[in-house]
C-alpha cells in the first residue's frame, strides 16, 4: 500500500518535481539561450583564427574555454534563482509544501532537476570545444564544469530561500562564485610584492582572504584552461575535483534544509 510516507510515494514525488522543473527550463528558452552563445562563442573564434598568426588553435581554445565557463554558470544561475524565486513569489512554493510530501522530497526534486538542466549545459558546452581540442581534454573539462554549475545550482536554490529576492541572490551567487574562483590571487595581491615588507593592513587582509579559502570551494581548480590549452587533464585531477564538489554540495545541501524546515510556510 503506497501512503505519503512509503518510498515509493516519495520517490514518485521527487522524480515529478525534478521533471516539471526540467521542463520548466526548457519553456524558458534556455536551451535556446545556450545555442546562440555557442554561435557567438564559435564566430568570436574564427575572428580570432583570422586575426592570429600562430598558435590560433590554442587561443581559439583559451577563449571558448574561459568564454563557455562563465555564460554557463551564469545561464544556470539565474535559470535557478529566475525559477526558485517565481515559485517563492507565486506561492506556489507554499502550496507544494502543504502537501503530505516532506520538504526534503521538494528540495531534492528540484536539486535534481535543474542539475539534470545544467548537465545538458555542459554537454552543450563540452560538445562546442570538440573541434579544437581532444576528445578526452573536452569530456574532462565538461564533466569539471558540471560540478561547477551543481554547487552554483544548489547554490542558486540555498539563497532563494534564505534571502527571497531575486536581485540580491543573484548578486550573492556571483559574487560567491567571483571570490571563490579568484581568492589565491587575491592572497597574492595582498601579500605585496615583497612578501617579507607586507604592511599590517595587508597582513590583516591575507589572513582574512587566507580563512574564506578554507571555506569556499576551490574553484580555480576546476575547467582550467591549461586543460583545453596544453592537453594536461588528467582523471586523478578530475576526482579530486568531483570529490570536493561532493562534500561541498552536501554541506550547501545541509544549509538549504536547515532553512527550509525552520520556516513556517
């Protein structure tokens, strides 16, 4: 007998949620949106073949490859705040969750639903770089640039429910995403350019810089352009970085669920 509190009725829950919002992605045009930037990511690239006397493959490379990594954590974010904050707004998140369905099961749905959209992302993405780069580098970087856009989703999905403004999450997820992918140089700059002679403020600020590495993700080891450049990924490189993308998801995951159940709705 299927009750609200079988497995099966909340697998069902989840695996509808994570449908609706999957297709809810697709009638916001953002499989259209990820098309034509491939067009323009590609006719930048020629431009660029015409323009460069040597070594165009490899910039052609190094452009598309820093090119896609941002137009594709910014489609996916604001794909997943746009449709969180909707569902906010609209009430409908609070209709959902009058239903006999733990709040687990909606977050999770959701969760798996718009990864499974940043997925067809990246593999859009991924599939762009085939024709200047190996096969191997450019499966490597998608699958790298796919545990990037699950945390900036999960992300995406924490701040909606925690600030409930579409604006102010946005701004927070990029800014997130800005300092975690460049906080080693950022230590850099505030060590100076002699690092014994550092001033106290710069002292202060490396120290500061140095705590927030230790908790935030360490982006700039994922997508990296040498990949894509010098053919340098290796699969022991990617596991760590999925490996981190994991611990890292379920801590935001942590985060999501203890807001969502300690709100009245």
């Amino acid at each position: 007998m299927i009750t609200p509190s079988s497995s099966p009725f909340r697998c069902a829950c989840l695996l509808t949620i994570a449908r609706l919002t999957l297709l809810e992605t697709w009638r916001n045009r953002l499989p259209w949106a990820v098309l034509w930037l491939v067009a323009l990511g590609w006719g930048l690239a020629a431009f660029l073949n015409e323009a460069a006397v040597t070594e165009s493959v490899e910039m052609q490379s190094a452009l598309l490859g820093a090119l896609f990594r941002l137009e594709a954590v910014f489609l996916v974010s604001v794909t997943v705040i746009a449709g969180a904050a909707r569902e906010f707004q609209d009430r409908l998140l609070e209709l959902l969750l009058a239903l006999p369905m733990p709040r687990v099961v909606h977050f999770l749905g959701r969760l798996a639903g718009y990864s499974l959209a940043a997925a067809l992302v990246a593999t859009v993405f991924g599939a762009a770089l085939l024709p200047f780069v190996p096969v191997e580098q450019a499966v490597l970087w998608t699958l790298s640039l796919l545990g990037e856009l699950i945390l900036m989703t999960a992300l995406g999905l924490v701040l909606v429910l925690t600030l409930s403004q579409l604006p102010l999450a946005l701004t927070v997820a990029m800014a997130f995403y800005l300092l975690a992918r460049s906080i080693g140089a950022l230590i850099l700059m505030a060590a100076g350019p002699l690092p014994g002679h550092t001033s106290l403020i710069g002292q202060w600020e490396g120290t500061l810089l140095t705590v927030l590495s230790w908790l935030l993700p360490d982006l700039e080891r994922f997508t990296p352009t040498a990949w894509l450049v010098y053919h340098t990924g290796h699969w022991q490189e990617l596991g760590s970085i999925l490996l981190e993308t994991v611990v890292y998801l379920l801590f935001i995951m942590g985060v999501g669920l203890f807001d969502l159940y300690r709100k009245n709705y």
